[in-house]
C-alpha cells in the first residue's frame, strides 16, 4: 500500500537469497540490492528482519567475527541508503539497537482484541465464496492473530469446497482445531461447563453437550489416556 500511495517499485528481499554460509558472500549481494536500489529509487522490504539485523555477539570464535562484520556492513549500508527502507519483525528485542537509532518510525501492531478479530472474520473470505451462517462475533472469541485467522478461513474453504458446500460453521470449526493444533494450543476442555470450542460446535450443528462429548472429545482424551468425568 505505501509502495502504491508514493507510486514506486517495492523490492521484497528474500533473506534465504542473500545470506550465504560463505564468508564475503552475504557482504556482496547485499551490496547488489543496495546498488540495485539505489538506482531505481525504490522501497527495500526485510520480511522478517531479525534473521538479518539481529544483534552483534561476543566474539568466541571465527564464525561470531564474520557475523558482526556482515551485521556491521549492513549497518553502513542501512545508513548511507537514500531511500526508505521498511522493515518487519514479530522479535523487536532481537534487532541490533544501532540499527534501531536509525529507523524514524516504529509501528507497533498490538495482538487484536475481540472487536477487531470479529472485522477480520467478516472480511477474511472474498465476497463471491459462498457461505451460510457464520457468525464473526462467535468466531472471534478464537484467541489467534490475524495470520491465522485467514489460514482458519482457507482451510474452512477448502473443506466446504470438497463436502461440495457453503463455508459454514462447521467448516470453520474443524479448521480451526487443525490450527489449534499446529500452533499446539490446548483446547482447555472442562467439565461442568461449556467451552468456547464447545460452543462454536454446538452452535454450528445444535447438537446436546453429551454429542459434543461423544464425537469429539471423548476420543480426543481416550488417546492422552485422560480421566473423564460425566459433563454437568
């Protein structure tokens, strides 16, 4: 978008294509996106930039030296670049402080509250996806960042799209357990009283608590080898 506004090319550095296990070889190409950049004016983007711009380190050996060299050319480079420069981390504290005297603007983006994840939902599928019942409010009581949130919604797609059906609540529901669990998240099942995962199940196909037990979580535990106790 800021590329867009200010109408200039924005070059994505991929970090993997620049950071070499050689020694000089990091320092050349990066001297190949300055100089390229240089030239055409354009907005440099490091994805990811703690994997470049990390901290130096005490030298212990041959290895930490070549890094701080490299961390210090970039430093050079970083300073004497007439553009501007965009860089993104979700590791603030691991960027090298001199690198952070030189950036004018930080923006933070605070994990999004209930409010805002529930905007997410109602905008993450496009508008010609076919969907049925979804409610933002209810799945917005999902505790996930916005990245997941939209890989929540692409699986749901997915599995709607192979049962030859809208993208419905329980689309949704069995996507999100998939993410749960790649993200290693605990379900925090209880007993006694309904659980926000227990909700949005119940809610999506309006069957009792025992059914909820029954097809889902009692062959979850069975696995863990869990206690269960009767639902209250």
């Amino acid at each position: 978008m800021l590329a867009q506004k200010l109408r200039l090319d924005l070059y994505r550095i991929d970090i993997s294509s620049v950071v070499s296990k050689y020694i000089g070889e990091t320092e050349k190409n990066l001297r190949r996106v300055f100089d390229a950049a240089e030239q055409g004016g354009v907005i440099l983007l490091f994805d990811e930039a703690d994997a470049l711009f990390g901290k130096r380190s005490e030298v212990k050996d041959a290895r930490d030296r070549y890094a701080n060299i490299e961390v210090s050319y970039l430093l050079q480079r970083m300073e004497s670049y007439p553009g501007l420069a965009v860089l993104t981390t979700n590791l603030k504290s691991s960027i090298d402080t001199a690198f952070l005297r030189q950036i004018r603007f930080v923006v933070q983006f605070p994990f999004s509250d209930t409010t805002q994840r529930a905007e997410i939902w109602r905008r993450v599928f496009p508008a010609d996806t076919p969907t049925a019942d979804l409610d933002a409010l209810q799945l917005a009581r999902l505790n996930v960042a916005g990245g997941n949130i939209r890989n929540i919604a692409l699986n749901a797609a997915f599995i709607a799209a192979d049962a030859g059906e809208p993208v419905q609540m329980k689309h949704v529901l069995r996507a999100a357990q998939a993410e749960y669990t790649k993200l290693e998240k605990p379900k925090k099942y209880h007993w006694g009283r309904t659980t926000l995962m227990m909700r949005l199940y119940l809610f999506a196909e309006g069957q009792t608590k025992q059914t909820f037990a029954d097809t889902l979580i009692k062959p979850h535990l069975a696995q863990h080898e869990v206690f269960m106790h009767p639902l209250g």
